[in-house]
C-alpha cells in the first residue's frame, strides 16, 4: 500500500501528500493542512500549532527548523502561515 493509499478518505479529496511541496524536502503549508484537517478556523488550529511547537521544545526538536513562519497572500489578503 502506498503513501497515498493510506491518506486518501474520500474520492474526489485531495489527499495529504498531495498537500505537500516539495522542495529539496516535502512540507506543507499550515492553512493547506487546517483544511484538510477540517478544522473550522485559523485560531482554532493554531492552538495545535502552538502544542505541537511545546511538544517539541520539551524533546528539545528545533522548533525554527519544524515551523517556519511565513507570510502568503490567500484570496488577495496578506496571512500568516507556517511551512
């Protein structure tokens, strides 16, 4: 079974590696996971942002290495993201 195989739920839905970007290494934008999550909004998710980047600073995994904040322009306004 492959990668894709696994992450694909429903037909028609893009799946979590086709999320991913890949350059040099695979990443994904927070927004673009937050939708595929299903989460309702932005401040909703990035409370799991901000445990995942706890999470991390606890097993001592750099967090500017894991989330790297950008800024993108999405539906012609100016947002904060991760990659």
């Amino acid at each position: 079974m492959s990668n894709l195989e696994l992450f694909h739920f429903e037909s028609g839905k893009k799946s979590f590696e086709d999320f991913g970007i890949e350059n040099g290494t695979k990443w994904w934008y927070s927004r673009e996971l937050m939708e595929m999550l299903d989460y309702d909004n932005y401040s909703t998710f990035r409370n799991a942002i901000n445990r995942a980047m706890s999470a991390c600073a606890s097993l001592n995994i750099p967090i500017d290495e894991n989330f790297i904040s950008t800024k993108r322009v999405i539906n012609g306004k100016e947002v904060q993201d991760y990659k």
